[in-house]
C-alpha cells in the first residue's frame, strides 16, 4: 500500500494543531456563562432536578456520555446524580405513540413530554443547532419549564432563535475540533457543578 | 487512581475552598472561571504531550487500520462507560463519516446491543462482555479497537487477548502510563495519553482517535488513487 509518511505525519499535526489551538477562544469568551450554567444545573439539582439529554449520531454518543458523567462520576466520592440520555434505547427510539388516533414516531420532544418533571434540566447537542428532532425537544423543554441548555457548531444554527436558558456555541468549521470543545465544556460543567454542590450551603 | 490524588486536583484547582473561613457564591464562581481556564490549558498542553510521545504510533497504526479495511476487515470498538461512548463515536465516524469526500466503513460497536451486554455479564461475567460477541463476530484480520482510560479494565484486556487469538488486529487507546495493555503481548499498538485525570484523557482521546480516522481515510484514499491510475495505465497499452 502506498503512502508517504511525511505527509502523514503532516496531517497529524495539523489535526493536533486545530485542537490545541481550538479551545481557548473559545473557553475565554465563555468562561462566565459556563459558570453560571454550573451553579443553575447545581441548583436545579439540590432541588431534585435530573438532567435528561438528546442528540443524533455521534452527538447521541455525548448525551450518552453526559449522562453517565453524572450517574457515575469518575471523580472518585463525588456523589451520583441523576440524568437520563433519551438516546440509549433502541427500542423506544424505534417505537411509535398515538396521538389523536394517528401514529407518530417517537421523537425526543414527546419523550420529554412523557419523562420530564418541572425541575429537570434538557440538554440538545445539534452540531449544526438545525437538527429538527433535537430543536422542538428544546423548546418543548423551555414550555415544560425545565432549564435549557443547547450545545451546537458555528453561528448556533436554529438553536439561537429557540430563546434558550445557555446556548453553548463552539465557533468551529472541523466538527471533529467542535465535539472535543464540547466534550471538555460539558465535563467542566459536570466538575463545577461537584464544586457547588460540595459548598451548597450559602450558595445555591 | 487512588482517592488521595483525586482530593490533590480538586484542592489545586479550588485551593481556597479548603482554606476555613465563609464562602460566598461570588467567590465560587470566581474559582470555577479560574479553573475552567486552566482545565482549558491542560487539555490543549496534553494534546502537545500525546503528540510528542506517540505521534508516530498512532500513524502506524492508521496504516495497519487502513490495511484490514482495504482487505475487507470489519471494526469492533468497545470501552466502559464514559469510553463506550468513545467506542460508538468511532462506529458513527466510520459508517457515517462527517466529511462527505470519505468513504464508509464496516464497524461495529460492542457496547450497544444491552441484551448481549448483559447476558453474558450475568451468566459468565463482566470480563466477558466483549469477549463473547468478539467470539460470535470476529474474524481472522479484522480489527480490535479497545478503549481504557486506566489501561487496566479486565473486560477490555480480555477481549484484546480473545482477538489476538483469532488473529485480529489489535488497537488500543489507554491513559495513564498505559496500564496493562501498554505491557500486553495481545496488543499491537496502544496509544496513550500521558495524563492521570480521567475527564482530561478523554478529551485528549478524542483527538488521537479523530486523527487515526482522518490518517485511514487518508491512506485509504491514496491507495485508490493509485489503483485507479495504475488501470488506466494498462487500459491505455491495452490494443484498441
């Protein structure tokens, strides 16, 4: 098989590159927001909240890792928090409900409809924030008064005219940099929230 | 990981919410900003490290990837827990690759089907999980794709040790010093991401098996070029 190392070893390095550099830009111009969303999910929480989370393809991959962040924390002692990925089970996702006698598919927003209580949080990843599935889950959430959070590519996409509680948008053009951003923002939302639930006593 | 180590990072990123004294949310929320920023740096400074150390492994094992899939080789990628979403990130790249000049490729993820997962965890345990479907599934020069973020999951050593004896290819991605699959003879490449904090190495992860898709795409995409160069070159001596 033909290939040249060099320029291999080329395309190493500038995929390093683009997610060393990535970050920071990013994490700067968030860094309050990412705060303030820690302390309202910790408060959520404290008043028995649970995080339920939505995405398609490998974004379904992060809810699935999201949720189980909180229900088994890899931060050894920290405590287990409740949260649900509505992406893990095959079976509900390829069933159908009726619905004034006409059968619709189940999709994430009736899921929530069913599943959420007031306190709960709703967490959509859409890399473009146009996935249909995972917009009208969010707004069905912000309806359900539950808090809102979207994690999405460039420019938000739909996600940024859905009014949400935070919209996380990674200003990104390679999606493969854009889920590495995300995947460290939603493990620092998880840390923080351990911080402010270990020091709730004044705070939330 | 022992528990002192973990209490060390939270002290070092959160030092004065072990001093005593009142703590106010203002305060909170300043330390969060602060250490969200220096998390920020050690995922990017971690990314440098990988590189640096295992830079050139990780372009050996793309090419020994590439290899399998061009002689028909299906992928298997599993991991526990926060890594089985790892496992399943990998299928959805191959099948369903994000960049539309790629091609598809078979994978399958052996942390989605729960009734295989957990009937051969309840009858013949844990450590078998993977090993059972590598068992049903696997076949001679396919590929292996185990995550650990500790290098030691029993499950994951296991299943690497299972595939070398059917003579699959064998890959893993491991933190770390790379545990005990860094030491396995079962294991053809283990890369590793020099770093002892979970959350970390898996954003670090992330980039090594980002980079191993783009390298087999790459080889992949070179060798066709190749093939299809190489006949139109005996097409044009052919006799008309």
């Amino acid at each position: 098989m033909q290939h040249n190392r060099a320029q291999l070893q080329q395309l190493v390095s500038a995929r390093f590159e683009k997610s060393i550099l990535g970050p920071q830009a990013f994490f700067e111009s968030n860094v309050e927001s990412i705060s303030k969303a820690s302390l309202d999910m910790a408060s959520r929480f404290h008043k028995g909240g649970r995080i339920l989370t939505f995405g398609n393809g490998t974004s379904a991959t992060d809810a699935n890792h999201v949720s189980v962040e909180f229900v088994h924390p890899a931060i050894v002692g920290k405590r287990a928090l409740p949260a649900l990925s509505l992406c893990s089970d095959a079976a509900i996702f390829s069933s159908s409900v009726s619905e004034k006698n006409k059968a619709n598919d189940l999709d994430f927003a009736t899921l929530l409809e069913i599943l959420s209580q007031p306190d709960d949080m709703g967490l959509g990843f859409s890399p473009d924030g146009c996935c249909e599935n995972v917009l009208s889950a969010l707004k069905r959430a912000k309806q359900l008064k539950l808090l809102t959070i979207g994690f999405v590519g460039k420019g938000g996409g739909g996600m940024s005219e859905a009014d949400l509680d935070y919209l996380f948008a990674v200003d990104e053009n390679d999606p493969f940099v854009e889920q590495e951003i995300l995947e460290t923002l939603y493990h620092i939302l998880y840390e923080s929230i351990h911080v402010f639930l270990d020091n709730n006593e004044n705070l939330i | 990981m022992t528990e002192i180590k973990q209490a060390d990072y939270q002290k070092l990123l959160y030092p004065f919410l072990h001093e005593t004294g009142a703590v106010n949310s203002e305060q909170v929320l300043k330390a969060v900003q602060k250490s969200t920023l220096s998390k920020c740096q050690e995922v990017t400074n971690l990314r440098e490290k990988t590189l640096d150390q295992c830079g050139e492994k990780l372009i050996d094992a793309g090419i020994a990837i590439a290899k399998s899939f061009s002689a028909g080789a299906t992928l298997y990628a599993f991991g526990n827990g926060g890594s089985s979403t790892d496992a399943q990130n990998i299928v959805v790249d191959c099948i369903s690759p994000p960049n539309s000049r790629w091609s598809s490729f078979p994978a399958v993820s052996l942390t989605s089907d729960i009734a295989v997962v957990t009937a051969v965890g309840n009858d013949v345990g844990f450590e078998n999980i993977f090993v059972r479907p590598l068992i049903a599934l696997g076949r001679k020069g396919d590929v292996a794709l185990g995550l650990s973020t500790s290098g030691n999951s029993p499950n994951i050593l296991a299943a690497m040790e299972q595939a070398k004896k059917q003579q699959m290819l064998t890959v893993a991605i491991a933190g770390y010093d790379g545990g005990e699959l860094a030491c396995s003879k079962a294991v053809d490449y283990c890369l590793i991401v020099p770093c002892d904090y979970v959350p970390r190495i898996q954003e670090a992860q992330a980039t090594l098996y980002h980079s191993l898709l783009e390298i087999i795409q790459e080889v992949l995409q070179i060798q066709k070029k190749s093939a299809k160069g190489k006949q139109q070159s005996s097409n044009s001596i052919e006799p008309q």
